[in-house]
C-alpha cells in the first residue's frame, strides 16, 4: 500500500528530521481511491492532533477559560481546537508555548516540532481550499520568518564587518607608528652595541683572568672548610669525652652521702666481697641518694660474681640510663643466655657499634684489662 507522506519525504524515501518521530504515532496508508479509508484517516488525525494539543496544555494547570483571557482565542475557539471539530493554526501554538513558559512549564523543541508535524498532517489530511490556504500562509510565514531572520543577521554581519574595518585600520595605523619607534630604537641599540663590543673586547681577558683566580680561591677555600669541619669533630668529640670523665671524677671522687651506722656496716661488708651487701648498697644509692653511678658499680661488681638479681637490677639500671644494649647483656645472663651469640645471629646492633663496644667488654673481662663503663 501506498505511503501518504507526498512532499514530506525526502529523495531517500525518509521523512524530514522534524517529522520523522510523527511517523511512529500517525500511521498513513491510502486505499484503492475509494474515499472510504480516507475519511478515516482524516478523522484520526485531527483527533490525534487536538489529542497532543490537550496532552500540551495540561502541565499549565488552567481551565480553557483561563487560556482564553491569556491568548487572543476565545473560549469557544479553544473548545474547539481540543476536541478537533476544528483545526488550531500555528499561531495557535506560538500562544500555547507562551502560557507555558508562563507557567514555568516550559516545551521544549522537540515537543513542539511534535505538535507542528501534526498540525501539518492533519491539515493536508482533511483537504479542501481553506486547509490548503492555511498551509500557503503557514509556509508563507515560515519563509517570512527565515527572510527577517537572514536580513537580521545579514544585518548584524555587515555592522559587524564596518565595526572591524575600522578597528583593523586603527590597529593598522597602531603598527605603523610602533614599527617606526622600533626602527628608532633598533638604530640606537646597534650604535650603543658597537661601543659596547668596543669596551667588552678590554674587559673579556680581564674576566677571564680574574675567573681563573677566583677558581684557585674557591678551591682553597673548600679544603679549608673541609678541614675546619673535620677539626671541629674532633672537637667536639672531645669535648663530649672530657665531659664524661669530669662527671665520673666528680661522682667517683664525692664522698658517698650514707647516712647512719647501717649503710657504713653495709659498706664494709659489699667491699669485703659480700654479693648480697654489694646488691643491697646498690638498692640504697640508686632509691635513696639517687647516685645512679654508684649504684651501677656496685651491682655490676655483684653481677661479675655471678649473682643473677645483680645481673637483672643492673639491667633495670640500665635500660633507664639509655643503654639498652648493654641491659640486653646482663638479662640476658641472668637468663644463662649467651648475648653475643644473640646480637651475632641476629645481625643486631652493628651499625651504631654497640656489638662492638659489647665485645670489648666482653674481652677486657677475660684479659682482665681496664675498660671504662659508660654513663
């Protein structure tokens, strides 16, 4: 059967892009030119489009009367439109776009090219002279529309051009004046230039020349820093050594501050070899009178005898002096574990040379040479 979209298609057999989504909702078939299917046809799209006429005014939320007071369409005319006794215009719908923008309902483009499609199609469905009239006037409009629109834009497009002719022959005259200030100034910087490569030519070996010197000083000056700071170590090394001795004269040759008979009697007996004595006058310097060095010496003196509380108490001691290392040792004796075995397969301590220093302990024990403790 034969498609009744006559001019609306295009050369591909396609409807034009506006129409296309009406074909969906409009099926168009023609009979055998008997007239009787027409009128069907023609019945069922004026209904369809006062249908979408009806279903684009609802979101406004007004009565026909109310519609009527806002567009120039009497009341009776807009019945009309809705129930498709008669055919709205285009006019029609510019009005309706109105009132929904109006009600903050607004319709967008494709809707609206929606309800023109339909428009279109009912008219050319319905025939006779004042449809195909209106249709003249509509396209009469379109193409009025267009031309005002090309003349306006023809118009801006034309102010437009004058409005950068004369701004592009201001700037051009711009340039000008600027490119002869730069020609001025290009011919005094070569005058200037010459000179200058005159007085540069004197002045070139005299920078190299200082340039050199200026080497051999920042080289000198570097070996001295490096031998500034080298000696400021080992000052300051020293410096901190010393301190460490003062503070162990000092404490070493204070007289120790006992108080009464009993702390002389415990005295006596820890330097008589007691073990027992040795941890209890350690207890009493380290709770008592607070001297932490004399304390350490005699609980390392009881530890070395193989007492394994003097070998815990000196651990404590210590671990609160900030040598962990050492006071691993010592627990770990008094637990009958060997601590360098410990810190050998562990790999532990190497790097601030604490299994060192513990190995030097461990050897002055055994030669029974000096070695100074630590604070």
């Amino acid at each position: 059967m034969l498609e009744l979209y006559g001019d609306c298609q295009n050369g591909n057999g396609r409807l034009p892009e506006d129409r296309q989504l009406l074909r969906d909702r409009v099926p168009l078939q023609s009979p055998d030119w008997d007239g009787g299917l027409m009128e069907e046809y023609d019945a069922s799209a004026s209904s369809r489009y006062a249908a979408a006429l009806r279903a684009s005014f609802q979101p406004c939320g007004l009565t026909q009367k109310e519609l009527a007071e806002r567009t120039p369409f009497s009341e009776t005319s807009i019945s009309r439109y809705f129930s498709g006794e008669r055919l709205a215009d285009r006019k029609f719908i510019e009005h309706l776009v109105a009132v929904r923008a109006e009600c903050r309902a607004p319709m967008d483009a494709e809707e609206q090219a929606a309800l023109h499609g339909l428009r279109a199609l009912a008219q050319r469905s319905r025939g006779g002279e004042k449809n195909r009239i209106a249709q003249w006037q509509d396209h009469a409009q379109q193409l009025e529309a267009e031309k005002d629109a090309l003349s306006q834009r023809l118009r801006e497009a034309r102010s437009q051009a004058e409005q950068d002719r004369h701004l592009g022959e201001a700037a051009l005259a711009a340039l000008d004046r600027e490119l002869a200030r730069l020609n001025d100034e290009l011919s005094q910087a070569l005058e200037r230039a010459g000179h200058a490569e005159t007085e540069s030519d004197g002045l070139r070996a005299q920078t190299e020349e200082q340039r050199h010197q200026l080497a051999h000083a920042a080289a000198y000056i570097q070996d001295l820093e490096k031998e500034l700071r080298s000696a400021h170590t080992q000052l300051e090394e020293l410096q901190r050594e010393v301190r460490v001795l003062q503070d162990q004269v000092h404490q070493l040759l204070d007289p120790p501050r006992e108080q009464g008979e009993s702390q002389r009697w415990l005295r006596s007996a820890a330097e008589a070899g007691d073990v027992d004595a040795m941890i209890e006058l350690g207890r009493y310097y380290e709770e008592e009178t607070d001297e932490v060095i004399r304390a350490e010496h005699w609980y390392r003196r009881a530890a070395i005898e193989g007492s394994t509380d003097a070998m815990t108490l000196l651990g404590n001691l210590l671990v609160s002096q900030g040598d962990p290392i050492e006071a691993s040792e010592w627990h770990d004796r008094s637990m009958g574990i060997d601590p360098f075995a410990r810190y050998e397969s562990e790999g532990g301590f190497v790097a601030d040379g604490s299994l060192k220093d513990a190995r030097r302990r461990r050897n002055a024990k055994k030669t029974g040479s000096p070695y100074r403790y630590r604070l």
